[in-house]
C-alpha cells in the first residue's frame, strides 16, 4: 500500500509529480505502507514530515528525493536507515517562460532585463553566470507569484513531469550548465532500522553500483562546505568519475570541472580545487 505524495505548485504554471513513473509501478504491488512525503505548506523540512509518519508506524518505509535526505545518525532519526537506493533518474530542470519574456536569440531564451524566480542563490548566480541581462528572486514554487515571471525548476526539487499552462515553453537548462544539489536524481529508500521485514522488500530497489556517485556527492553536502558547493558526478563507460562543481563564493563565484578513475579522491580534490578559488 502506498501514499503518493506530489509536488503542487497552486500558484505557479507548473505542476509535476514527485516520483518517477517506474519506481511508482512497483510501489504498487508491495504489501508495505510507503509514503512519499509532500513539501510542507509552512516551509517545512520534507524529510522530517516523512520521517515522522514512518517512526510513528503510520507508515512501513517513505521515498524521499536524495538531496532531502540529512545525515541520519542520533536522536530518534538514528531508528531510521536508508535502506535502498534508486537508479539516478533526470529530474526536469529548466526555464518555465510565459511568451513576453521569451527571446529565441538570447542567452536561456530571456528578454533582456527579465526578472525570474529561482528556488535557491545558487540557482540564480549560476543562471546570472549565463545571462547577465536577467535578475532573480529566491521563491519556492508553492509560493504565490506572477504566471507572467519565469521560474527556474531546478533538478534538486526533484520533479519528475511538468504540466505547462497553456503557451507558456520549458526551455531545458542542462545540469552541467546549472550545477543542482548533490544527489538530485536519486531517490532514497528509508525504513526502520530494525524493521528487517521491510527492509528486505525494499532491497529490490537498491542499485549498488550507484553509491560511489551518491556517497561522493553525499559527503560535499554533509560536509562543512554543504551551503556553498554544488556537485555533479558522471560516469563514463571506460569508468571514468567526470566532476562539475560550481562554488558560491560571495565575491568570487567559481566553476570547477576535473576527471578522476578513483571515486574515492573526488571529495578531497574537490575540496582542493575549491580551496584554491
């Protein structure tokens, strides 16, 4: 038995579902209560309003957007564990953009002097990096905001389909371009520490091959470098680790890019490389 949980976005012109299609199918047929925790309408964390359902035993286990995800170790959050990981998915990312704004021949197809909504900094001192023509306001999506303003759907929101209102255009901004939060595109698996039952159902979703990615990302965002480094790790089919990483740095923001076969040394020469900038 599952709990679907959305993103709805009431006051922009976009709505899209928070799970992808193929973990939801099997979802289905599971003899467990998971639940996929909507954002919070007071702002609240994601993560915890899911964590509470499962600690109370309203719920066996919940699917939760990685990037959601803190770092489970004390306290009442230490009964919990992640007990699967997804394949990585491509969350939608891009530029939702009414007609007025929209100029095929300009830099991520904006009006000169456009003003648009990004859901973090980060997002709109790397899309300014691109345009600097355009401004940005930080405004999550369940915020109450203009149709007319283009909005930045970032791959850390995790949203998996979009519904467009009618004439506005989805410009794709790729993720090399517009770094989003470590681990966006895996969804994590959590259960109860000792529920053995259904952390042996939800085994069938792990993909361990995934982890060298997700735990290098991982460790950027639960480090002490968490609020000003974004990261991206691809791999190659030679085995070759491929790293983008953007540095929010106040006065000097920076790209870095690097290549390395050892999945093990991305977090220290990235660390190395954003301590040079």
């Amino acid at each position: 038995m599952m709990t679907q949980g959305t993103k709805k976005l009431p006051h922009a012109p976009v709505q899209g579902n928070f799970v992808p299609d193929g973990i939801r199918a099997i979802l289905q047929d599971l003899e467990i209560k998971i639940v996929c925790p909507e954002p919070q309408a007071d702002g609240g964390s994601v993560f915890t309003a899911g964590a509470e359902m499962v600690l109370s035993g309203y719920a066996d286990a919940m699917v939760v957007h990685l990037p959601e995800v803190p770092a489970i170790r004390h306290g009442a959050l230490g009964d919990l564990a992640i007990t699967a990981l997804s394949a990585r998915y491509s969350p939608v990312q891009g530029l939702v953009i009414h007609p007025e704004s929209l100029d095929m021949n300009q830099d991520l197809r904006l009006k000169a002097g456009s003003k648009i909504y990004v859901p973090s900094v980060a997002d709109g001192i790397q899309l300014s990096c691109i345009n600097p023509d355009i401004t940005w306001r930080v405004s999550q999506p369940q915020e109450t905001g203009s149709d007319l303003i283009p909005r930045f759907i970032s791959a850390s929101q995790g949203f998996t389909d979009l519904n467009l209102s009618e004439g506005n255009q989805f410009i794709s901004v790729n993720v090399k371009e517009v770094i989003p939060e470590p681990g966006s595109g895996y969804w994590a698996f959590i259960a109860r520490r000792e529920d053995f039952r259904v952390r042996k159902v939800l085994k069938k979703f792990h993909h361990p091959e995934e982890l060298v990615i997700s735990n290098a990302e991982r460790a950027i965002k639960l480090g002490n470098y968490a609020d000003r480094i974004k990261v991206h790790v691809t791999r190659d089919k030679k085995g070759f680790f491929h790293v983008y990483a953007f540095v929010t740095h106040p006065s000097n923001p920076q790209k870095i890019s690097f290549s390395t076969s050892i999945a093990s040394q991305i977090t220290d020469l990235l660390i190395t490389k954003f301590t040079k900038t």
